[in-house]
C-alpha cells in the first residue's frame, strides 16, 4: 500500500483490521497519541487528505493513495505552524499529550468558524488547562493568518539575546513559556512509549490481561495451555507463578501507610476486571488470542456493593485474613481503618440558636488523563531491571518492586518520560510489577499499556463518599459545634484508603473556628472497582458536606454567605491543626473579598428568559504538602562546557515543575536559560525524592533545588575570588561568569578543573496552608434540569507567584475538573460492574462546558515555601462543587445532595418551579 505521511512516501502492509493510529506510530510517527482509541479524544487527530479525523478510527488499509499529515508536518522542518506557535507561547497546553491533536484540528479552522469553536474543537478533548489558554490560543492565530493572507508570510522571529537581567526576564515571578512547548505541540516530546527505533525496548513483547468477570470468586483451575501454544506467546502467568508477597498499589514515603492486601496475581478475585492471569507475546494480536484461549474455573463468592452493608455483621469479607499489622483494623467487618474522636455535642446542637444537617453523596470519578497508565520494561548492560514508566513516584515504584522481588534498590532503575496527566491516579503501582516479572523471566523488554476500559475498571477512581453533617451557631452566626459521619468506599482494594479518611477529615474540619467538633469515620472494602488518590485526597467529599451545610446556616440565619465564613474563620492566633502544621502565610480574608467584590461586580453575563438564578461561594483550605515528610534531594552543577545540569528525582505531569524548577536556577544562578539541562524523574539522578504529589513540586522539589543552587552560586563565588585574590562578597554572578574587582572568570573557566557541584534537600518536616474561595452564578432551566454557569470566580492563597500564567492554569484545570464532578462526572457501577467505561458515556468536559474562570491572587508570601510560593495544583478543584451546589440551592430554593447535579437530579428539584409554571 503506497501513502503518504508529512509529504513523504511509504510503502505499508496493514494488517487485517489494523487502524490508522497503529500504523503511524510503527512507521515511527509518534506524535500520533493514544487517549481512548474509541473516537473520542481527539489525542490521535491527524489530517486526512486535509480533513481532521481521529487516526484511531480509520482503517489503516483505506488510506492507500491518500495523504496523511501530523502535528509533526503542518509546518516546514523544524518550523511551526501558526496555532503551534500561539499554543506554545500561550500556555495553551500543561502536559501536552492533547496538545499535538488539538494542533491539527484547529490547524484547519478560518475565521468563519471561531462562532462555532465549541463545536469544531468537541472532538479533542484536555484534561488539564480548562480550556481558556487553548480557545485564546486558536483564536489568536486564526485571526491574525487570516489578516496576513494576503502578505508574505512573517519571518519566525529571532531568539531574544540574554543579558545580566536574565534573572528579570526568565526568573521567578515571571510567565515564562515551558522550555517543552513548541515540541509539544508538534508531538515531539517524547512520553512513555515514544520510544526512538534504536531504543533497546523499542521492539518490546506485549503484555495482556486475562480478567475476572466476577465481583467476588475462587479461582479453583486455570488452563494456559491452549494459549501457550499460540505462535508468538513467549510466557504466560498466572498466580501460581507470582511471588508470595503482601503489598499495596498505593505509594507513600512510608509504605506502612497503606495496608498490604494485594498479591501481584490473586486465587480469589474481589472485582469485575481484576487482573487474573498475565500474556506475554511478540505481538499484540498473538497475545489477544492468547488471553481469549486461557480457561479458568472459578467458584463465585458472595458480593457486597453497598458500603454500609460491608460493615454489617454477616457481611461477605474480602480480606478476612488481613491484620491491624496489615494495616487493616477490623477485616472481620471489612473496616481498613476508622475515626472516632471529639466530645458528644449533642447538648451543644441542643442550645444553639439555630441547628442545620444533611447528608451529601459523592461519586466515583475517573481522572481521564488522556496518557493512559503503562510502563516498559528490559535489563541493561549492567543486568539492572529498567523501568520506564507513566508514574509520578519513581523512587518509591522502585523501592516497591525491590520489596515484591527481593532485589537490591540499587539491582532496580525507574525512570519517567513527561506523563501525559495524572492527578494523583499515577501514585499507584499498576503496571510496573507485572512487566518487572516479565523482564526478570524473559530475558527480554516488555510493555503494557492500558486501554481507556482498563483505566475504568482497573484503574482507580475517587473515592465515593457519604458525608453526614450537622452544624449549630449562636444567633450571630457563629458556630458552637459540628457533628460529621462519614463512609468511605474503598473498594475491592485498600490503596490510600487510610491516607483519603485521615485527610478527608483534616483542614476540611479545621477551617472554621468551631468550639466542639465531633467525628466518627470510617473506610470499608466493597466489591466495586477500586478507589485511590484523586485531586484534592478526599478533602474535596468532605469540604462538599461542610460548605454545603454552612450555606444551610447562612441561609437559616439570613447572614451573607461571605460574612459567615469571615465571622468564624480560622486565623493565624488559632491552633492549625497538626503539630507539624505553622502559619507560614495567611490569606483567607483576602480571598473572601476578592471573590466577592468580583461576584458583586458581576460579568454582564445574563441568564436565558425563564431560567432561575443563583449565587454561591465555597472555601477551602489545604496544607501545602503531604505531612510525615515529603523529601526531596536535589544537585546543581556547573559542567567543564560553561553549562548547568540540574538534578531533582520529581516527575512532569502538567504540574509545570520543570518549568519553575529552571526559573529558580536563573534566579539563584544569573544563568541563561539555553544553559540549563534538566535531568529529573529518574532514580538515577539523585538520592531520593518521594515523589510528584500532595503538590509537592514547588513546596518540597522546588525548595530542595533552591537550596542547591544558592549553595552553588555561593561555591562559584569563592572560586571566583580564589582565582583571582578578590573578596567573594565583591563577586557578582551573571550568565557568562562571575564578575569581580579583577574582571571576568568565565563559566568555562571557574570548571576548569572538574564540575562544581552542591546539593540541596527538602525534608518536608513544617508545612504551611493554603486557602481558596470559588464563587459561581449560575442558570438553572426549570423545564430542562440544565446549568449553566454564568460566572465562575477563584481567589487563591497562592503565596509568592512563581509563573502567573502557569499557576493561573493550574487553578483554571482545577476549576474545570470541579465542575466536571459537580454536573457531570459519574464512574456508573452495577453489581461491581462499571457501566460507563468509554468516554462516549463518561462526560469529561468538553470546549463548551467549560466557561472562563476569574482567577484573583491574594498578596502573601509564605515563611516556608521557597521565594515565598505555596502549592497551587490540588486545592483548586476542592471549593468548586459546593459552590455550585450551593448556587443551584439558591435558585430553586430546594438543595442538592447527590453529586454530581445531573440534569435529571436538577430536574426533579425543579419541579415545584414547573408545577408553578402550568398553573400561571
């Protein structure tokens, strides 16, 4: 079959039902992304004949004479196209894996079609950015290629020069583009599995799954020899051929922090999907049929979905043999862990002047980032297991897999590319301990990417929760006590089940001055897929509850919703919370007033005839890392050539580390930017980091190599003035070289003699908190059940402002997630089995679901964090679907409880407003 790619000619034989996507990428076209294979994403656009299409769904055979064009060939060479170049220089990406199909679609609009933009672009979807930063991006470019249509086309324009204010243009506190964002929009940053053909696991075996179509069973016979005979199978596994080892997918600095009650293949199943036996083969399609052929007989075992049947007596256990020293409390009544602590307060409900409860529902969400989980593996020239994976904790995915096979950490590599989104759904161990054993049998490189279903059904999703609350306040408003019951469904499988309660019940309960608090709390094991680390760590269920219920109390009280939280907030003479907990900055009150004054301000937006309106606020607050440490080692060097090599162990998921942690380097090292090489996410690059998550990259990374470069700079200093008999406080650091009273000692010659080299480090042994308020007015259409957000407002304790455009994205993403939770995202389960497992049935929002957010900064700056800067990736998502619960409350006069507020939920609320209607 004779085709062309980016305008060159290729000579393919398709396979028999292979699609365009495959095809591309084995011809090396890797900028050609999976995210669904079902049509859905867009992560696979590429043009076809001119038109935009999803390569997943074409037949491969089909394009025979016809012309394929990527992200990689909309513009010449190295050159970008001019949505590429708006993309990139406008932060209309954060991990950049919808980036390149988001390129290609919109490469093809006019300006015609910018009325219709949410429309065109419905086909690609981004998890991460909100969507503003890619719309204002679009139509950047479409205008202005349109406009110069009929000129020349404009010169690209030439490198801005580096001079000594280096530190002003490119260092902290300025909107400096990611270094990665012209390759990411023509697909050429590599991600997991964009591996160059010369790459020793570039022809790696595939692994497949065989799954269990029941909730709860014994596995009493498998049968792999009908597989085993398929040409191409290399190994089949199955659990008699796993190690004997007790071990949780969930990874923290401690690993005793979850409880050891997974084995890497499993006689009893506990879930619908639950990994039974592993096929290892040359190809895909040999693996495939491989899997159908494997026999298992299986003897089912009572199920239970029902959370608060599961702790019932009589209840079906699903860890009945699992101890306190497994981290699981009371498996005899299927509880890993429980809370119970305060003081009765029912006499304290009983004198306040006003009393208000309920009880809130919460939903399993998905994290959909659209790179889904994987990882290859293969063995080195020094006979070292080497991991390349899709994860944000490379460290502890190491120290974990040394743990299940008895080797040595130092025996076991774990390195991550760029990871296509994460969200806390990649601190969990899926994949790699299954391609591990396969290396270490094989011989030979193997790897396994889940499909969007796996993500689904075996991935974990947010823990759904039902959170009870009752709060009283005096006649002022302020509050006298608080009662909170919460359930949390874990699943089949323990992973951050415990961390998700404790922090659940953390600042979502602190937040407000309250004299008596009573909690009682607990997590259990279902028969339902299982749940894990999610934005927010189980804060958001719980500040839900909370926020909802103190709307309640402003409304019984007839007091501003703002003026109530500001009556009984918590400040800096109050307790934090933790003893590891300080006031490093405070910003709350800010964050009132500024969501507020805008809210007030309004936007001119107004809501359609016939539909009801309703305001809402909501506040939260978070500390700004993991608490029992949060570690970070870091080295800064100067190399022989004049250039910088950077070393930090976190990972890149969109979080924009990578970026911040370069902007500090200039600051604190005067450097030019193009000096600065960045080695990170990989074990071997330094001692230890815990990993990308709880927001820890600026807190705790960004921190740790601060410190290594100012050491640094103060070694280049003293070299200084040693070489040239001047005082070190005389010298002064500049991109080219330390300046002092005798003149210049450049770069090359301060390292003349070896690299200089220092080290910083982050323990994590203080944190400080952070705040955010969202406030939303939204449009509810009584016939219809539909919302529509009509203005959307974030305040945001963010400290000292690293990259405003980053950080501002950053909240905007956060936002966006949240009002997917809160109108639309539902992980549907019945029986244990998920329903929704495609993204056609899953709605992650879309370019018209999404409406621009306000986003206000307080003016702070934190004792603790590095410059000043707080972390700014969870919290975002944590205040937002209260607020909208709340504004939705407001308009119909009748509350919701359910989330997410579906338009079917909406629409029965709105029933008195109908029945009103057709008697008028």
């Amino acid at each position: 079959m004779r085709w062309s790619v980016d305008g060159a000619e290729e000579d393919s034989e398709p396979r028999p039902g292979q699609c365009l996507r495959t095809l591309l990428r084995e011809t090396g076209h890797t900028e050609v992304k999976k995210g669904c294979d079902a049509g859905d994403c867009g992560a696979c656009s590429v043009l076809l004949d001119g038109e935009p299409v999803h390569s997943c769904l074409i037949p491969a055979a089909r394009v025979e004479g016809r012309r394929v064009t990527t992200a990689a060939g909309l513009a010449p060479g190295d050159e970008l196209h001019p949505v590429q170049r708006a993309l990139a220089d406008g932060f209309g990406f954060q991990c950049g894996f919808c980036t390149p199909g988001m390129s290609v679609t919109a490469s093809t609009l006019c300006t015609d079609d910018l009325d219709d933009l949410d429309r065109r672009m419905k086909g690609n979807l981004c998890r991460c950015t909100g969507y503003r930063p890619i719309r204002e991006a679009i139509m950047t470019a479409v205008r202005d290629t349109s406009s110069r249509r009929a000129a020349e086309p404009a010169a690209a324009p030439a490198a801005p020069a580096v001079s000594g204010t280096a530190r002003d243009a490119h260092g902290v506190g300025r909107s400096v583009a990611p270094e990665a964002g012209p390759r990411l929009t023509q697909g050429r940053e590599p991600f997991t599995f964009d591996l160059p053909p010369e790459h020793p696991a570039a022809a790696a075996l595939v692994l497949r799954l065989v799954t269990s179509p029941h909730a709860h069973a014994r596995i009493t016979a498998i049968d792999t020899e009908a597989a085993r005979a398929v040409p191409g199978v290399v190994a089949v596994f199955t659990h008699e051929d796993v190690p004997d080892v007790r071990y949780s997918t969930g990874r923290h600095e401690h690993r005793t922090d979850d409880p050891d009650d997974t084995r890497m293949l499993d006689d009893v199943v506990r879930h619908v999907g639950q990994r039974v036996a592993a096929v290892v083969a040359e190809t895909a399609e040999a693996a495939d049929e491989a899997c159908r052929l494997v026999r298992v007989s299986y003897a089912p075992l009572a199920a239970v979905f029902d959370p608060d049947d599961a702790r019932m007596p009589g209840a079906p256990l699903l860890h009945a043999d699992r101890t306190p020293d497994d981290r699981v409390d009371e498996a005899t009544r299927n509880v890993i862990a429980s809370v119970h602590t305060g003081p009765d307060v029912t006499a304290a409900l009983g004198a306040s002047a006003a009393t208000v409860t309920g009880t809130w529902q919460t939903s399993r969400v998905s994290h959909a980032q659209l790179e889904t989980h994987g990882s290859i593996g293969w063995i080195d020239d020094d006979g070292r297991l080497v991991l390349r994976s899709s994860t944000q904790v490379p460290f502890l995915t190491r120290d974990e897999l040394a743990h299940i096979f008895g080797l040595d950490r130092d025996r076991v590599r774990v390195h991550a590319a760029r990871l296509g989104g994460g969200f806390g759904g990649k601190q969990e161990l899926f994949t790699e301990d299954l391609v591990a054993l396969a290396v270490l049998h094989t011989g030979r490189a193997v790897a396994f990417e889940y499909t969007r279903a796996d993500e689904f059904q075996r991935a974990a999703v947010r823990h759904p929760m039902r959170v009870s609350v009752t709060l009283g306040a005096d006649a002022d408003g302020r509050l006298t006590a608080m009662a909170i019951d919460s359930l949390s469904d874990t699943g089949a499988y323990g992973n951050h089940s415990r961390g998700v309660l404790f922090h659940s019940l953390a600042e979502s309960t602190t937040i407000y001055r309250v004299p008596l608090t009573r909690i009682d709390a607990e997590v259990v094991y279902t028969n339902n897929p299982p749940s894990g680390a999610f934005r927010g760590y189980g804060l958001g269920q719980v500040v839900l509850a909370v926020e909802s219920a103190m709307d309640m109390l402003a409304q019984r009280l007839d007091i501003d919703p703002f003026e109530l939280r500001r009556r009984n907030a918590v400040t800096v003479h109050d307790d934090p919370g933790h003893d590891d907990l300080v006031w490093g900055s405070y910003g709350f009150d800010q964050c009132l007033d500024l969501a507020e004054s805008a809210l007030r301000r309004g936007n001119g937006v107004a809501a359609p005839d016939g539909w009801l309106v309703g305001e809402g606020v909501a506040a939260a607050m978070i500390a700004t890392m993991a608490p029992f440490g949060h570690i970070s080692h870091t080295r800064a060097t100067l190399r022989r050539d004049g250039t910088y090599l950077l070393r930090a162990g976190t990972a890149e998921f969109g979080n924009g580390t990578t970026t911040v942690l370069r902007q500090i380097a200039v600051t604190d090292l005067a450097a030019d930017p193009a000096r600065l090489e960045l080695w990170h996410a990989d074990t071997d690059a330094v001692a230890h980091d815990t990993g990308a998550f709880a927001s820890a990259g600026i807190t705790v990374a960004g921190k740790a190599l601060h410190a290594a470069c100012l050491a640094l700079a103060a070694r280049l200093r003293e070299r200084a003035a040693l070489l040239t008999g001047t005082d070190a406080a005389a010298a002064e650091l500049m991109p080219d070289g330390v300046y002092t009273p005798a003149g210049l000692v450049t770069l090359q010659a301060l390292a003349a003699d070896g690299d200089i080299s220092a080290d910083g480090s982050e323990l994590g042994e203080q944190r400080s908190l952070a705040f955010n308020v969202h406030a939303v007015r939204v449009a509810v259409d009584p016939r219809t059940g539909t919302v529509r957000i009509l203005q959307s407002i974030q305040a945001a304790d963010a400290g000292v402002v690293m990259n405003p455009a980053q950080c501002r994205g950053q909240i905007e993403g956060g936002v966006a997630q949240g009002i997917g939770s809160a109108l639309y995202e539902e992980v549907m389960v019945e029986e244990g089995r998920v329903t929704t497992p495609v993204f056609r049935v899953y709605r992650v929002p879309q370019f018209g679901d999404v409406p621009e957010t306000e986003v206000y900064f307080a003016d702070t700056a934190d004792d603790l964090g590095p410059f000043g800067a707080k972390s700014m990736s969870e919290s975002p998502y944590n205040p937002v679907a209260p607020a909208i619960g709340n504004a939705i409350a407001r308009a119909l006069g009748a509350r919701p409880f359910v989330q997410p507020f579906r338009r079917d939920r909406v629409w029965r609320l709105a029933a008195p407003h109908r029945d009103a209607a057709q008697k008028s």
